[in-house]
C-alpha cells in the first residue's frame, strides 16, 4: 500500500509531518503516530476537523453537506477524517500549533454538584473534578471549548461546551437541552447530584481570537450561546474592552435561560449589549428582536466597524449567520464558527 507525506500547516506558521496511506484518513492516521489533530465525530457529520488542501490530490469520502458544503469542497475545503490521500499533501489548518496534542487526551474523574433545570428539557450541570495526582484540582480550559462525557454503561462519549471560565476549584458548568430517546439525555432525566462521570478534554478550537481592539459579535441559537457566555466570562473577569455584542436566539420566550448571568456580566462588561432574538414570540410579547438573521442583517448594515463574529448553533444558524456577514462585507478571516450536532 502506497504511503504518503502529509504536511500540516497551522495558522501560526508552524508544520506538523506524518505519513498516511492511501487507505487511511489523515485523522486516523495521525492518531495512529499519537499526533492527535483537533476532531469530535469522526464520521463526517460534526466538522471539527475542517482544514484546506493547497497541495496534492485526494479522495474525500461522503460526509454531511451541513458541514461542508460542495462549494467549500470546491474550493479545496476537507474534512481530515474523510480524506485519503492519493499524494503528499499539504494542508492548511484554522487552528493554532498549541491545539495539537501529542499525547492522550486527558479523562478524569468527576462528580456531579448541581442539576437544575433552567428551561424547558433544558438542564444547568455543574461537575467537580476530583483531584489526581497528575492533573491536580484545576479545570484548565480555554473559554468556547468542550468535554466530553462518557455515557454511564455504554461506550459512547457525548461533547458539551463549557460555560464557565477556567478555575482552580475544578468546576465544569454545561448546559445540556435533553433530547427524546439521547443516550445521555436518558441519563440525566434521573441523575442526581453525588454521581461519578468520566470526561475527557479540554478540547476544540473554537476560541477567542486576539484581533486588536476589533468589536466581537457573538451569536448563539439556544444552547450553542454556552460557549460564548464562556468567552464573554474570560472577558469580564480579565477587563477586557473589546466592544461586545451577544445576540441569543431561541424560538419561543421560555427557551432562554442565564438571564440574570448575562445582566451580571453587563455589569462587568459596559460596552456589552445582549439581544434576545424570539423568532416565535407570543402574541402579545413585543420584546424580543425577533429573527436573529434578519437582526444581524440590520446591526451589521448600520455598523461603521465589520466585527470578528463568534458564531455557534445549529447547520442552519451558522450557514444563515455566515451568508448575511460575507454579503455584507466581513471577511472570512473574521468568521469563526462551531456547530452543534445532536448525536443520538
């Protein structure tokens, strides 16, 4: 079988050199020399290992057109665990050389401290990790990143963005939208706080980026405005005077939840304006600021600044959110985006 090399560049200017097989995909073949590129499904379906061939040739097998699209494809966008090679490659990657690991990704033990529900089918988690000798107590994270939890009595692992900020006390805080007939959504309807989890992370690349003083734009359908609030929480808590937007868009008005973390934090953070975008409002409810694409559409027509945009949600959110800010002029460079996938 005819092996290849394959040169990985990362957005600082650094490589990373592994060989793969014609058939091996690039993901699994990394992880085959512990290099361990950033990645979730492994099937297609998630996106988180996106990258951009600029040299070689390839085959990419089937994956979702919610992650990418036959344009992006056309344009020499790939998905690592559905391409093999069928040359040496060089590929471009969205992420930092400090994303990569070369070892196993960490799993820890941690016990379960609160649950409560914020929403409708909507639960607040928090989970204390239990001290090691190897780790310590800290829960060390970059805010927008994710972890994941292994299913009690199955194999499986599901991935949930954290809330909170990175802490000495070991405290994760998730917010998890239950899901009918969800191996892990099974679990939660009947746990209790005292119960014992593994989790494996941090991990992801959806993060801050440092741009200047560039105003951030955040927006987030339902659950997907958890990572954000995360990096809106790293912001307050370092001073940061980058002007802020969150736009938090949910279907009907009880959906939202943290209303009262978010007037905190613009407390903490004066140039931050929050918009509850209610698509489906009720009748008399007035409030809201109604379909966020079309909210964002206006915001960025009348803004003087094109902003980096954070943007996080389900396929059609990110798809819609990037349209509307490439049509109006923010450049790809200053889009950055996570999508959320329901695993079952």
């Amino acid at each position: 079988m005819n092996r290849h090399q394959i040169t990985l560049n990362t957005r600082d200017g650094q490589s990373v050199v592994f060989e793969c097989a014609t058939d091996e995909d690039i993901l699994s073949a990394a992880e085959q020399q512990t290099i361990l590129l950033p990645s979730q499904c492994h099937n297609g379906s998630c996106g988180a290992c996106v990258a951009s061939v600029s040299q070689g040739d390839y085959d990419l097998a089937p994956c979702s057109p919610d992650v990418l699209s036959a344009d992006a494809q056309s344009h020499g966008q790939v998905l690592l665990c559905r391409t093999h090679p069928r040359s040496d490659l060089h590929i471009n990657t969205p992420y930092t050389y400090d994303f990569i690991r070369f070892e196993r990704t960490p799993e820890r033990m941690a016990e379960i401290s609160a649950i409560e529900t914020v929403a409708p089918d909507t639960l607040r988690i928090v989970l204390n990790l239990l001290a090691d000798e190897q780790h310590g107590q800290a829960a060390e994270f970059e805010p927008g990143q994710y972890m994941e939890i292994a299913v009690p009595d199955t194999d499986a692992w599901r991935a949930y963005s954290l809330a909170n900020n990175t802490n000495w006390d070991g405290q994760l805080e998730m917010v998890i939208r239950l899901r009918t007939g969800g191996l892990f959504s099974d679990y939660l309807r009947h746990a209790q706080a005292g119960e014992r989890l593994l989790v494996r992370g941090p991990q992801g690349t959806f993060t801050l980026q440092e741009n200047g003083l560039r105003p951030r734009w955040f927006i987030g359908g339902g659950t997907g405005v958890v990572p954000l609030i995360s990096m809106l929480r790293r912001m307050a808590d370092w001073g940061d005077s980058h002007p802020a937007r969150l736009y938090f868009a949910v279907r009907h008005r009880d959906e939202l939840f943290f209303t009262e973390q978010l007037a905190a934090l613009q407390a903490q953070l004066p140039q931050l304006q929050v918009k509850f975008c209610v698509s489906q409002p009720e009748t008399a409810d007035t409030s809201g600021a109604g379909n966020v694409i079309e909210t964002l559409r206006t915001d960025l027509a009348q803004s003087t600044t094109l902003p980096d945009c954070y943007v996080c949600g389900s396929a059609r959110l990110v798809q819609g959110v990037t349209h509307v800010a490439t049509m109006l002029g923010v450049p790809a460079t200053q889009l950055y985006s996570e999508r959320f996938v329901a695993a079952p």
